[in-house]
C-alpha cells in the first residue's frame, strides 16, 4: 500500500458512490478541465484505496485524462461481506468489470485499467474475463507474474493471522507498537535489516507514522477495512500462480511500471515479465514499491505516453490530403 501525501482529493474531484450491477463502489474521480482524452479506472493495492492515487489524479486530469480511483469491495470505503469466500479473485474481477462498465460512457472509448500490487493481480485477472474491447490497455504497477517474494509472504502472513485472530485495533496497535523509533527507522528497515518479527510488507508499510501523513486518517482507514477482505487477499498473495502466457494472449496494450528497487516482486523478475507480455516497460527513477507516491509527476507523465499511444487513430478530415 502507498502512503498518500494526502487524503484530502484535489480541486475538482468527485468522492461519491459510484453505482454498478454489483454494488455501489467508493470512488475519486477526477476529469480534465478541457478534452478528455480518455478513462482510467485505478484500483489501489493490499491494504490501501482510492486515495494512495491522490498525487496522480491532477496531473493525469492536465494531460486530458479522467481518473477513477476505486476503493474494491471490503476496502476503506467500500463495504463488503464478513464471509472469506466473498472476496475471492473471481469475484473481485468481477467487480473490476462492473466498475468499467459503469464509468465507460455511450460513445466513448473503453477505459485504460491499471492495478497497483495486488489491485495489479485482480486487474489481471479482470482482463483475463472480460470480453475483447472491454479495456483500452492494462497497466501493472509494481505487480509482478505470481505470488510474492518468500520474505513478504512471510510478512503477509504474520499480518492475516494476526487479523484473524484479533481486532482490528488491537492489530493496529500492535503494529505501531512494533515499528522502531523515528531516528532508528533507516537503520531498522534498510536493505539487509532482518523486519521478519513485523507484520509489515511492501503493501502495508503504510501503517508507519510519517511527516507527510495524517496518522489518524491511516488509522481510520486501516480500521475501515473489513477483515475478511484481508484475509482473502493476503492469502491471494502468497499463493498467486504464474498467468503470465495466459495474459499475453489477451489483445490490448500493456505496461509494466515499477520503481528501481521493490523487494515485493524484485525488478528483474518485472523486467521478465514484460518481456514475456510484450509490453512497454517503465522504471521510475527514485521511486520503490510506490511509484504513484514515490515521483507521481514522473508516473503520470509515463502513464499518460502510454494511454496516448493506445488511442485509435482518427479518420483524416474531409479534404485533407
């Protein structure tokens, strides 16, 4: 999960309920002022929400793009059932489809889909159930071809049984509780500190108190999420196959984004990965697990080139020669 500068949306974004044949979905969206190129549906990563978007929404809606950033079913704003069942990938996907089907307007273009994380693994898999033409293109975020590295399932796993067998709170607490002091923090958790004793992985390190985050907000969204919904995804985590020649096959456009560094799925298995798509690679220079927080300026700028190259081309004007 990214830790949002803010979870205040910006100027002229929309927080409502968006309503679809499954359920209504909170959402942020955000249109450009001018000609709107085109619709990205945004789904956010374990743990996180609409809001780990907040940085790209402006900058996307300057290039002539409208955002959609989704909260899925049992994440922070989004409610959803107590049963583990409920929020298994299948169904996930099919939520993402009725997403896009409810933003997609009469006449326009589909929308461009991009999943960070985990949200990268149900976009995948929505891809892999919809009918052609259902999305513009697919973006992976820091979202790799399987199941996560063997210390994060670790760390995944000391997360959901902890949640299975506490309350959310309690949980909360306790991982506070166990994160180093301030001045301790680049020592404890640089490359090589052994963070295995901390229910903590790439996608929930936004538990962390920071300067640039309102730790009551985190807080508040962390004890918004539905327990279940972690469980279920978690375990989605550590036990996601390889689908890789599956999803090369699907005909749209594709985009593999990462930092420089992500002990999540490390940078050279995304590498692979996008050769194995096919697809355009973008590595974002001083960014890690989060690029959409880590340099938002740099990764809207990359997801705008992209989303402008998938755009059909125009029929010339009558008389152009």
């Amino acid at each position: 999960m990214s830790r949002p500068p803010t979870f205040v949306p910006p100027a002229g974004t929309r927080a409502y309920r968006l309503r679809t044949a499954r359920g209504d979905f909170a959402v942020l969206d955000t249109r450009p002022t001018g000609e709107v190129k085109g619709t990205a549906l945004l789904l956010p990563g374990f743990t996180g929400s609409k809001e780990d978007f907040i940085a790209l929404l402006r900058p996307l809606a300057e290039a002539g793009y409208r955002t959609v950033a989704v909260d899925g079913r049992g994440q922070y704003e989004s409610t959803g059932p107590d049963d583990v069942a409920a929020y298994a990938q299948q169904e996930l996907a099919a939520d993402v489809l009725a997403q896009a089907a409810a933003v997609h307007g009469d006449g326009e273009e589909p929308p461009h889909l991009l999943g960070h994380s985990l949200g990268g693994l149900v976009a995948r898999a929505a891809v892999l159930l919809a009918p052609p033409g259902t999305f513009a293109s697919l973006t992976l975020m820091a979202s790799g071809p399987a199941r996560i590295s063997p210390s994060q399932r670790t760390r995944a796993t000391l997360l959901t049984d902890a949640v299975a067998a506490h309350p959310m709170a309690v949980v909360w607490e306790a991982m506070q509780a166990m994160q180093p002091p301030p001045e301790d923090t680049a020592t404890a958790t640089g490359p090589g500190a052994d963070t295995a004793a901390v229910p903590r992985t790439a996608d929930t390190d936004a538990v962390d108190d920071t300067e640039d985050t309102d730790a009551a907000a985190l807080r508040a969204r962390w004890l918004r999420n539905n327990p279940a919904q972690l469980i279920a995804t978690g375990h989605q985590l550590r036990t996601e196959p390889d689908r890789v020649d599956e999803l090369a096959a699907a005909p749209l456009p594709k985009h593999v984004v990462s930092g420089e560094r992500d002990d999540t799925w490390p940078v050279p298995l995304l590498d692979d990965m996008a050769r194995r798509l096919g697809a355009r690679r973008t590595v974002v220079v001083g960014a890690e697990h989060s690029p959409n927080t880590d340099r938002p300026e740099a990764t809207a700028t990359a997801l705008a080139a992209f989303w402008d190259s998938c755009a059909p081309e125009r029929p010339a004007a009558r008389g152009a020669q």
